[in-house]
C-alpha cells in the first residue's frame, strides 16, 4: 500500500490572543487509497490525532490560558511527492 504524506497546521488559541501560536507538522500515512486517507482524517479517529505531538503550540507562560488546540491538514502528498489534495485557506 503507498504511503501519503499529510501536512497539518496546528494552532493554539488563548484568552488572550498575544499567547497563541502555530506550528506545522507532517506525518505518514499508509492507506489504500487517497479515500482511505480522508476517511481516516475526517472520521476523526480520536486515537490518530493524539499522535499528534501540540506541545509546540501550547504557550506555557503563567499568564497563559489555553482555550483550545485546533489541527487541521492542509496539504496530502502521494508516495511520489505529488501533492494530490491542498487547502490554502489555512496557510
């Protein structure tokens, strides 16, 4: 089975916007097909995205105060580097 490429933007938002932060990350994975992986992506499989490391985007200041942690992927590649599913809105 190919191996895709999925590119994710995570963002952390705060009470106080000046504490928010972003970070891109990439991960593999292995599907059938490129449906394999939208499924895989948009059922929200709760076990997939918490191998999404957010540290990185989490402000640790004491005057900081979490909200939420939003993950959204933005770019697919297949096993030949071919981009095959974008979404600029985020990037």
């Amino acid at each position: 089975m190919p191996t895709y490429t999925v590119r994710f933007h995570l963002r952390s938002y705060h009470t106080d916007e000046k504490f928010d932060r972003q970070d891109f990350q990439s991960k593999e994975i292995i599907a059938a097909d490129l449906d394999e992986v939208f499924v895989l992506l948009d059922d929200f499989d709760p076990s997939f995205y918490e191998t999404i490391d957010d540290s990185s985007v989490i402000n640790h200041d004491e005057n900081a105060e979490l909200d939420e942690v939003n993950i959204e992927y933005i770019e697919i590649k297949d096993d030949k580097g071919k981009i095959v599913y974008e979404n600029n809105s985020t990037t």
